[in-house]
C-alpha cells in the first residue's frame, strides 16, 4: 500500500465519521455526498501516483542514457569512460527518491 493510498483510505474514513454525525445530528442522509468525496480522493491518489511512477520512469531513463552515451563514446573512441561511479551514484538517488515517495517500492 502506498503512502498516497494510507491517506486516501484515512480521509474516506474521516468522511465517513464525518458524515455519520451530520446525519446523526440532522437527521439528513449525506452518505451520497460523502461517497462522491471518497472516490474524489480515489481519484487524486491514482494521478499522485501515476506522477510518482512517471518521475522514476524518468529518472531511470536520464541514468540509462547517460550509461549508453558513455558506452557509444567508448565504442567510437577506444575512450574508457569511468561513469560507473556516477551511473551507481544516480541509481542510488533514484532507488531512494522512489522509497521516500512510495515506501512500498523499495527495492
């Protein structure tokens, strides 16, 4: 379960707590409303995560270029190009983005 879907299933909760007491106190059934503002939520934990994924996807294809640059230098060259360091270094920056971000996704 990710970061983004612990808050989404907190705030549906609170909702609903929210909208027991409001019927409790009014006698009036805002379990409708209370419904569409829990699927609102769904909805921006989807896309929260769809950009959190997209980032990494990013972020690994920068590091995935930058390794393939350095191996057509070195094809055309003769020219060693030490990148692994930098290439790990890199990895190591998106791996712990990603498990900051979505503590599910660590590796």
């Amino acid at each position: 379960m990710s970061i983004f879907d612990k808050f989404k299933d907190k705030a549906t909760e609170m909702l609903q707590g929210a909208g027991d007491k409001v019927t409790e106190a009014t006698g009036i059934d805002v379990s409708g409303v209370t419904d569409h503002l829990g699927g609102a939520a769904e909805g921006v934990t989807d896309q929260a995560q769809g950009h959190v994924d997209g980032l990494a996807d990013q972020a690994q294809g920068h590091v995935d270029n930058a390794q393939g640059a350095a191996d057509q230098f070195t094809e055309a060259t003769g020219v060693d190009v030490p990148v692994d360091q930098a290439t790990e270094a890199a990895q190591g920056h998106v791996d712990n983005a990603t498990d900051h971000i979505d503590p599910t996704q660590q590796r």
